[in-house]
C-alpha cells in the first residue's frame, strides 16, 4: 500500500509540474519596461530585438534563440525587449537601422553617450551571446544621470 500511495503521488506531483510549466506566463519582454531599467541602472544595456510575426527568422529569434538565451541566464544583465515591426511600427522604425529583420539592438551607456551596435538577420544563440557580452564589456558610464 505505501509503495502504491508513494506512486500516485509522484504522478501527482509530475503532472501539476507540468501543468504549472503549460500555464506560466512567459517574461514581459515591453520596451516600456526595459527602457526604465536600462534608465535607472547604467551598468545595465538595452537590447531589444525589433522583428515580425510573418518573418520566419524573427520567430526563431523570439521562439526559440532568446528563450533559450534567457534560461540560461544570458540576460540578466541587461535590459531586454521586443518590438513588433506591425504592431509598434513608429518604435520599430526609430530603433531599426536599415529595413532588414530581425535586429537584435543593443544600446551601451558610456560617458559620451548611448551607443549602439546591432545584429542583423537570423542568429545562433552562441553570437547573440557573445554580442551581449561585447556590449557587457564596454566601458560604461562612471556617473549616471538619474
């Protein structure tokens, strides 16, 4: 009997696991957001990954290469977002560079002011990286306006 209840439970507790991973919400990726993050904390760069829903690069980025980046902690030192093209298109046009997508933006505030560096087209999770972490090692602001 007590073999039998400790299986049920190990079901039991498998399937709400998998049930709270079916109903979680992804992260907030709002510009808005992380536009006032990147403000607030100049140690912090603003990525933000402009594409389009009808972009089969720009899914991947979004469905695939981000989360992976974010679940392996790849984006906790920056401040991060997404821009749809369609739906926010004045947004996307201001921080695009050119007309191709997706780009993956990256701001770095220094003592002579934002710059900005981007990525363009379709990337591997492994660049995409290694462009934070370019962003991440460069030199920042020493006084922030706050």
């Amino acid at each position: 009997m007590f073999e039998k209840e400790t299986d049920v439970s190990s079901i039991t507790y498998g399937l709400l696991l998998s049930l709270s991973f079916l109903t979680s919400t992804p992260p907030s990726h709002d510009y808005a957001d992380a536009y006032r993050v990147a403000m607030a904390d100049s140690n912090r760069p603003l990525v933000v990954l402009v594409g389009a829903d009808w972009c089969p690069a720009c899914r991947q980025m979004k469905q695939t290469v981000i989360p992976q980046i974010e679940e392996q902690g790849g984006l906790s030192k920056v401040a991060f977002a997404t821009v749809n093209v369609d739906a926010d298109s004045t947004l996307a046009h201001e921080l695009m560079d050119g007309g191709s997508m997706p780009q993956l933006v990256m701001f770095v505030r220094t003592d002579t002011g934002w710059q900005r560096t981007q990525l363009t087209g379709g990337q591997s999770a492994s660049s995409v990286e290694t462009f934070i972490a370019q962003g991440l090692d460069r030199p920042i602001a020493t006084t922030a306006s706050r």
